[in-house]
C-alpha cells in the first residue's frame, strides 16, 4: 500500500467525492470524507453500521415523516376522510397512522377517490418500509459480533533471552472461538531509494498464530530477531515512522457457528519498551487457577 504525500495546491471550492483527507493521530491513520452527505451514498452500510440509537432515531424521524406527508395529502383532498374534523391536520395524521400501520379501527376511513387512491399508495408505502426494516433489523441482530478485549498496550521484553514484542487478548464471552487465528501487521513510513515517501506493510510472525479453541486468554508474541522488521528499532524510530501494529483475530464462534471478527490497533505510544506484562493467573495451594481480570492491562 501507497500513500504519495503531495502538496494539493489550491483548494477546490466544489465538492470532490473522490478526494480524501488522511489525519495522522499519534501514528493511527485515519480516512474521512470531506462532505459528510457522501455517506447517504451508501444508505445500506450506514444503517448497519449506526449505533442502536442512530438506528431507532432515524426509523421514528422517517416514520413520523410519511405519515405527515400523507396527512397533508388527505389535508389537500378537503373533507375526504369520514369522521375527521374539518380542516383537522392532526386526525388526518392519525389516519395515516393507522393506514400505514394496516391498524383500520374503523372510526374513520375514506369516503372520496381521492382518499382511496391516497390510501392505495399509502398501503403499498407501509408494506415496503415494513419489510425494509424488518430486513435492516434481522440483519443487525444476525451479524455475528466477537467480544475481544485486548490489552492496552504491547510491551517489548525479553522472553527466554530473546526480544519478545508481547500484547493480549481475552475472550468476553463465556463461549469458546474455535480455530482462533492472530495476524499481526505492522505499518510504518519509509522512504524508497528513488526518494519516494511510501506506508509499508509488514506482516510479523507470531510464535504462536492460532489455537484451537480460545476463551480466557491469550499472550501473543512475535520473537525480535535479525528477520523481524522491527529489529533495531527505538522508540524514536518507532515515532519517527509513524509505526503501527494492527491486530486481527478470527475464529469460529461455538454459539452461533459464524465466523467472527476482531481489531485493534496499537500507536507507537502505546508500545513500552523493557516493561513486561503483569501475570494475571494464580495458581493456588489447593490446586485451582484463578485469572484476575483487573490486572489485565497493567505493566512492571
């Protein structure tokens, strides 16, 4: 992967879709949009990916919504709609409430073609949103999610005399990831022979990458020998690079059978050098191991 830095020159006062701001925060590089409608671009993503209350916020806004449209069109038919007070916006809005939800209590309906034309729409309106949220919300509730703690920060340590890039992972859950497997990347700024500033990828290799089946912890390490692209490297290098280490974990989750996911990413200041993890499993006289799950994130 490629990231050419040069100057933009002047700004574009039209909106360009296809020009992206890339922010540097402490070494996590990050991607924004310039125009924040781009993102109605891709209706489906973004209503996957908003939180629960943007989700519900947006259905109550976009209900109300129609059901007020539809209320000025009985509003405009005049006295159209039986048992409704005359010029009565609210009663209409009641009516298409219930039209739209196929409710039909009875104590009003239409009495023009007019109306029934309205409500012919309005029917068909309340079918396909129905089954469009109905959609959107199974496929929130159906996307399989991991529950991953990752420790704060990654320690650089000896382990069995040998520089050991150190961090862990926890499994939330009570349930088992089945074939779990850890992938560590490591990004950092280089400059080509030819003078080319370039972000390279890396991939590092772990002692240990995968397990069969992962529920309390995990220690991930990548031993720092002569073959390890972050051999020599100090912490200034590490911000002078811009360096970064990207986690991925996936594995099966025994509840539902689905494959599942999990990221983190650690800056260049949050990985310690000479500072190990502290241990967080007991082991006691009458023969039973205990995890402190407070100590998870804590060095010496």
């Amino acid at each position: 992967m490629k990231i050419r830095f040069k100057n933009i020159g002047k700004i574009r006062r039209k909106p360009d879709f296809s020009l992206r701001h890339i922010i540097n925060q402490d070494g996590r590089f990050e991607v924004s949009s310039l125009n924040w409608h781009t993102f109605w671009r891709d209706p489906y993503h973004l209503m996957l990916t908003l939180p629960w209350s943007g989700f519900l916020l947006l259905i109550t806004l976009g209900y109300l919504a129609l059901n007020l449209m539809f209320a000025f069109a009985y509003w405009f038919g005049g006295d159209c709609i039986a048992n409704a007070q005359p010029e009565s916006l609210l009663d209409r809005f009641f009516f298409s409430v219930q039209t739209l939800a196929s409710i039909g209590y009875g104590a009003m309906y239409p009495k023009t073609i007019y109306a029934n034309v309205i409500v012919t729409i309005e029917s068909i309106a309340g079918l396909t949103g129905i089954a469009v949220m109905t959609g959107l919300s199974f496929a929130r509730f159906s996307k399989p999610t991991a529950r991953i703690l990752f420790s704060k920060v990654a320690v650089i340590t000896s382990h069995n005399n040998v520089p050991t890039l150190m961090f862990r992972a926890a499994n939330r859950r009570s349930n088992l990831i089945l074939e779990a497997q850890m992938h560590c990347y490591l990004f950092r700024d280089e400059t080509t022979l030819e003078g080319k500033a370039m972000r390279r990828i890396y991939d590092l290799k772990l002692v240990r990458s995968q397990t069969p089946n992962f529920m309390l912890t995990w220690t991930v390490m990548h031993q720092i020998d002569d073959l390890s692209p972050i051999y020599g490297m100090s912490p200034d290098d590490f911000e002078r690079t811009n360096t970064l280490l990207t986690i991925i974990l996936s594995g099966i989750d025994e509840t539902v059978s689905q494959m599942v996911h999990a990221r983190h990413v650690y800056t260049h200041k949050s990985i310690l050098t000479n500072k190990q993890l502290v241990d967080v499993i007991f082991h006691y006289d009458d023969g039973n191991r205990y995890i402190d799950y407070k100590l998870f994130h804590d060095v010496e």
